[in-house]
C-alpha cells in the first residue's frame, strides 16, 4: 500500500471544496491519508526573492477553517491532515507533488479571470508535479458529441497505439480497479489518410479504413494485456475510432467518473515539460474530472 497522502489543495473556492470531496472519496478508497493544503500568497509588498521565515500555522487560517467545517458532517471521512504554506500556488503546488500519491485541485480558484475554463495554477499543477494530478471541473460544462457507452461505473483512458504509455495505462486501470469500474480505452487514428502527390492532387488511401481500424485495435490490445493480468478484475473495451483524439476524450467524459490522460514526454530537442495539445484539451472541455498522468521513471 501507498504511505503517501492524497493532497487536496484548496483557497475557500467552491471550486476547491469540490475538488477536497472528490480528494476524500479517493483517499478514503486508497486507505491514504488526506491531506488538505491551502497556499497563502505572499504578501504584495514582499520584494522578489526575499522569503517569509517559517511557515503559517494551520490553526490560525481562515481558510482552513472553513474547510474543516465543511468536512464535519462525513462520517466516511479518512484520517485529514491540514497544512497551510506561503508563496506563489503556481509554483509551491506542483512541488506538493513530490510528497503525494495524488494531487487534487478544482479548475480555477478565487484569482484569475472569470471566463478562464481552468486557471493558471491547475495547469502549472499538472504540467509540473511529479505525482499524477486530477483537475475536478466545475458544473455546467456541455459535450455536444456522445460516445456509446454501456451504463454504470466507468473510467476512460487515451492510448496513442504509436506511443504508448504504461504509467498512464497504469495508473487508469488501478484507478478502475478502486472504483468497481469498466475501462474504456479511446484508441484515436487518422482518417482519411491522405498523400499528396503533385502540387494540388492528392493520392486515395492505399489502405482501406478497417484495415486501419483492425491494426489499431490489434496493438491496443498488446498493449493491455499486462495490465489486464495484472488486473484481472477490470473489464478493458477498446474504442478504436477515427478522428480526433481530444475531442474523442471529450465525447467519453460524458458520465465517467474520470479521464485519464498522460503528460507529453520531454524530448531531446524539446527538454521542458508539457501538457501537450490533446492533454490541455481534455482538460479545457470535459465535463468529468481528468486525470494527468506524468511519464515514468523510465519514459521521460
């Protein structure tokens, strides 16, 4: 078992508290302790560089506070620790990571923009952290596109058939495992395929779409199957299907009760961390909470 606690990073947001229920729900499935962890922002006229000497008391925080009173009436609640910090959230959030077995925060705060779909500390959060970060979403979000899905409990995973990742397979389908939930694996691949020959003409596809389909189903399946030993329990469906992988992840969030999705490896030419363009998609627009994956030990 994990010793490492589920963190919950909270500013007295509703966004915040929803994100701390779904943290305790988590926690309390894992046998973790929750953590709960609010960031003070340093004071406006502190000049650059120049650090608060000790940390603030977790007794003596409003926010704190008020989170313990919201927590109050859970009979379910797991053991909850509170810890308050000072410095910039954007920056002392993801090295939370680095104690955690997750990390949970909602889509935006109290700062920022009100039109933002989610807030610069939740990206910087799930771009940085060395632990898998789930961003909970605010309610009223719309999927306009619907997948077919089988009812009940159910946790999507996005799987690139030409660059697998097992973390991120991993941790969906221990998270399944947890839930009592059916997998469903997004496999994306392009269609039509398209070859341009002379200037202003392109080629027909030289292969016919099941063809394609089939392949990328057939490797999906490789892929699964140590998992699936490894989780005999979980029933994995894969959804091989054409089109665009994000909005493919989007469609599926409708109903589930998670997306996970990996972090972009750093590559040589390319060294700093990322989301990546289907990541930071998913999370802008699903409606379920999304999960950010980083790469293993081995893989980045």
């Amino acid at each position: 078992m994990n010793a490492l606690p589920v963190i919950a990073a909270v500013d007295g947001s509703d966004d915040s508290l929803r994100a701390l229920d779904w943290a305790a729900d988590d926690a309390r499935r894992r046998g973790a302790t929750l953590r709960v962890a609010h960031v003070r922002q340093y004071a406006a006229w502190t000049p650059p560089g120049v650090l608060v000497a000790g940390l603030p008391e977790a007794d003596d925080d409003p926010v704190l506070d008020g989170v313990r009173g919201h927590l109050d009436d859970r009979a379910d609640l797991p053991k909850t620790e509170y810890v308050a910090l000072e410095g910039v959230s954007a920056a002392v959030l993801p090295e939370l990571g680095t104690s955690a077995q997750l990390l949970v925060l909602g889509s935006r705060g109290r700062g920022g923009f009100a039109s933002l779909l989610l807030g610069s500390n939740g990206m910087a959060a799930a771009r940085e952290a060395e632990c898998p970060v789930v961003v909970v979403p605010r309610p009223g979000r719309e999927v306009h596109d619907e997948l077919p899905a089988e009812p009940g409990p159910r946790v999507v995973v996005g799987l690139q058939v030409d660059s697998p990742d097992e973390a991120t397979l991993a941790f969906a389908f221990a998270e399944a495992a947890l839930r009592g939930a059916r997998l469903q694996v997004i496999a994306a691949y392009a269609w039509p395929v398209q070859t341009w020959a002379t200037a202003g003409e392109l080629v027909p596809p030289a292969m016919d779409q099941d063809v394609i389909e089939n392949e990328t189903r057939t490797l999906a399946e490789g892929f699964l199957a140590p998992h699936r030993t490894q989780h005999p329990d979980v029933r994995a469906d894969v959804l091989a299907a054409p089109g665009d992988a994000a909005g493919l992840l989007v469609a599926a969030s409708k109903n589930a009760e998670l997306v996970v999705v990996g972090r972009h490896r750093r590559r040589l030419l390319a060294p700093a961390r990322m989301l990546g363009s289907v990541t930071q998609a998913v999370l802008l627009h699903a409606v379920s909470p999304v999960a950010v994956v980083p790469p293993g030990a081995g893989e980045e």
